[in-house]
C-alpha cells in the first residue's frame, strides 16, 4: 500500500500503460471535522466505485465480474 500525505487542492496520478497517461486522477478538495473530499477524475470506461458499492457489484456478478466489467459510473 503506497500512503501519501497530501494538502488541500494537491492531487495524485494513478498511471496508465507506460505510465503517460494517467488512468485516474484524485484531488483532496476539502478537508472538514475529520472528514476529507475526493475528487476523481477518469476517462468514462474506468469504473469509479466506494469500495462498498464494488464489492456488492462483484458479489452480484460474481468474482470475475460482469461480461465487460462493471457499468462506467461514479458511485
């Protein structure tokens, strides 16, 4: 597990094959009572889960998945 500190505003690159173009892109847009804001940014055919709405999708679909992974929406 890679754990990276990062301020308001900051941001941090997931890369793609070649490491060029990034896969996803996560922005800390707000840090408040203990809580902190994400944002993510992808191209449309990645699939942006909670890790709970992802774990019901593969249990519904079992482990390997849906024909063509899971629907391309931010959850």
């Amino acid at each position: 597990m890679l754990v990276l500190t990062r301020k308001s505003q900051e941001a941090v690159v997931v890369g793609g094959p070649g490491g060029i173009e990034p896969l996803l892109k996560v922005t800390v847009l707000e840090i408040k009572a203990g809580k902190v804001r994400l944002g993510f940014e992808a191209e449309a055919e990645v699939p942006v889960h909670r890790w709970e709405v992802w774990e019901r999708i593969r249990a519904d679909h079992g482990a390997d998945g849906p024909a063509g992974g899971p629907p391309a929406t931010l959850a």
